[in-house]
C-alpha cells in the first residue's frame, strides 16, 4: 500500500539546532522506543537530509519516509 499514512508514536522536533545535534538525538530516542516503534523527526538542518537516515540505518533502525517541505525535513524511522 503505497498510500498508507504512517502514524509515528513520537514526535521530535528539532527545528533550530545544528548538526551533528539532530542525529545524535534521533538516535538517542530510537534507542528508548520499543520495537517496532515509529519516531517522526523534525529538522532544518540542511545535513540531516543525510546523516539522519546514514546514522539511523547503521543503527539498525528503519527509515521509513523522508520528506521535505520548505526548510523542514522530515523522517519517519522504526526501531
């Protein structure tokens, strides 16, 4: 279904802050979720577009979505 709305468990917003800040938190975050979890990331830091899915895929975790709208980025990851 490639419409299906994926609904996050948790939210985390990091609009303003600067890399590496919001990849480490992401991380730090997927970390506390149980399996199976979905975490929504918020962020406009130009390099999370990269280093938020890299980290979280060497992580183990599963990038879901990535979307931009202006300057936010977006991600959806499940631990």
């Amino acid at each position: 279904m490639k419409n299906q709305k994926i609904i996050p468990d948790y939210r985390l917003e990091l609009q303003g802050e600067t890399c590496p800040y919001p990849a480490i938190a992401t991380i730090n975050a997927l970390e506390k979720l149980k399996k199976g979890e979905v975490l929504e990331v918020l962020s406009d830091c130009a390099q999370s577009i990269n280093n938020i899915p890299m980290d979280a895929k060497n992580h183990g975790y599963e990038v879901l979505q990535i979307h931009q709208e202006g300057c936010t980025i977006s991600f959806l990851i499940r631990k």
